[in-house]
C-alpha cells in the first residue's frame, strides 16, 4: 500500500551543534540554540529549493541540495518518493564553521521527509532516523545531539551508529568565536596521523570520561576535560588563527576547544570581559538547545529520549 503524504507545508528548527568538544573525537557533542529553519510541502512535480541567508547563491537549487538528498533518502526508507518538492531554507548557521551546517541540513531533510508523510514516525523512529541521518553523514557525532539535543554520546556497532542524549548542567553557556574564513572537514581530516601514540590514546580516554561528568554534573572540571590530545595540535598547521585564539583562552582559564573540524573555537566556561580576540573574530554567547531537530507542522513528534540506534534495517 502507498505513503499518504500530508497536504500542508511541514516545517523544522535544526540546531547548530559542537563536535568532539576536545577530547571526544568523534564521539561527543553538544546541540547549541542557533537554529536553521526549513519548510516543505509535496508539489505536483519537480523540485525547487529557496535559500536565503547562510549559502544563498552559494548552495544548489535542486536534487543536489543537501536537504533534498537527505529527504529523498528518507522517502527511499519509507518505500516511496513524492511526485514534486518544494523547499524553503532560512539558514542562520554559518557554512563550513565547525558549527555542523551539513548535519543540519541532513537531519532537517530526515525529519521533513518523516512530517511529509501520514505516520512517519512511527514507520521511521528516532532510532531510523538517526541510521538514516549518519549514513548520509558518514559519521553521527553531529547528527546525534541535532536531532536529539542537549549533549550526545555517540558509537557505532555490529548494527550501526547509536547515540544517549544527556542534559547538560546548568551553567553551561556555550560562546562561539566564528571566523570569516571557512575550513572543511576533508582537509582537517586529512591532517590527522594514521596512528597515535598509546599514551595520547590513554589520555583521550579519560579527559573524554571526565567530560561526560564535568559538562553533565560538574563544570568545575572542564578545564581539564577539555584537554586534547588527538586531533587539535594536529590541525593546527591548517588554522594557526583558530589554534592561537583557542591557546590564549586556555591561558587565562577558559575551557576552549576547537568546534567540530573548524575553524570555529567554542568555548564552554566564562570568557573574562576583558578579554578580546581580534576583529577577525564574531563572538555570540549561545544557550545549549535542548529540543533537537523540532517538527512545527506535519505528524513528527520526539518519543521519550533514550538510546538510539542506527541500524541496518531488517
């Protein structure tokens, strides 16, 4: 039997979010209160996407477009493709920043594609949502906290990528510095060592333990949390700009961390009023969403927030 898509434009709220947070290499993240808004309705045929703001007149206008994909892989999930689409995309979340634009783009495509269609969510749950959302991704320590919220851990297992959501402790007030240029998650990448030494993997291990406590119980601790020895100093070549800012922050005390793959520094403690990083710099203080990926219209709604999982389907 076919999908019964829904009439009336769905629209979502997709948050920008914060990978790694330091020690976390692809695994930690956070969800911050910077939002893209998306709006979707099935059309007769064909496909069109407006943008306005962050990557208007930059970003296709088409199938290609990063959303459209993301629906369209949903759809393939749930069995069946609508004749047309027509989208609207008010971007807010700076492009190419480390401020996960690409995983909210795709979680917001997922869960368009899940208020598009009568009983979407419960023929694609959050874990399938998740599946869906990482694969197209390729790894799900941004996607996780976008469509859950608040602060993930993520893995992969024998049947996919899985995430916990977990509430940040009060306090935690998130300030990002955004640089004009833009960095890209394949060079950053391309920066890391194929191997690490057992020690740094050892000290990961625990700083990235002791995150989960401080961010979630005690932010007294996320000085040291913070700490990192895996991927920032190896990135560092690619954004010495990023990497100075974030070194004089943790020289007088702040908890700062490179956001995702840059070029983005978040910091997750109080930067002093006396301090400042430069004009090149944009400093915004932002709340940490606690929501995810929220669906305004159409039949989407979060269930309980437990673990989960992304996994092949049966």
């Amino acid at each position: 039997m076919g999908l019964t898509f829904v009439t009336d434009a769905v629209t979502v709220s997709t948050p920008a979010t914060s990978a790694n947070l330091g020690p976390g290499f692809d695994a930690l993240g956070l969800a911050l209160a910077l939002y893209d808004d998306l709006t979707a309705r099935v059309t007769a045929g064909g496909c069109h996407v407006e943008i306005s703001g962050q990557g208007e007149g930059e970003l296709p206008a088409g199938e290609d477009h990063l959303v459209v994909r993301a629906m369209l892989a949903t759809f393939d999930e749930l069995g069946e493709r609508p004749p047309g689409l027509a989208v609207r995309c008010v971007n807010r979340i700076p492009q190419a920043r480390g401020l996960g634009s690409s995983s909210a783009a795709i979680v917001g495509g997922v869960q368009l594609a899940r208020g598009l269609v009568e009983g979407g969510a419960e023929r694609i749950d959050d874990a399938a949502a998740l599946r869906v959302a990482a694969r197209i991704e390729g790894h799900p320590d941004n996607v996780a906290p976008c469509l859950l919220g608040g602060f993930t851990v993520a893995w992969t297992e024998g049947t996919g990528a899985r995430a916990v959501r977990l509430d940040p402790a009060e306090g935690v007030r998130p300030m990002v510095f955004v640089p004009a240029e833009r960095g890209y998650t394949a060079s950053a990448r391309a920066a890391l060592p194929p191997q690490v030494p057992h020690r740094d993997a050892a000290f990961n291990a625990g700083r990235a333990a002791l995150l989960t406590h401080a961010l979630t119980s005690d932010p007294g601790l996320l000085f040291a949390a913070t700490e990192d020895r895996l991927h920032q100093s190896y990135r560092a070549a690619g954004m010495p700009g990023s990497a100075s800012l974030m070194s004089a922050l943790r020289s007088v005390g702040v908890a700062a961390v490179i956001s995702g793959a840059g070029p983005t520094v978040l910091a997750l403690t109080e930067v002093p009023g006396d301090f400042h990083p430069g004009t090149q710099w944009r400093g915004e203080v932002l709340g940490v969403d606690s929501a995810g990926a929220v669906v305004k219209g159409g039949m989407v709604e979060h269930a309980e927030r437990g673990p989960v999982a992304a996994g092949r389907k049966s």
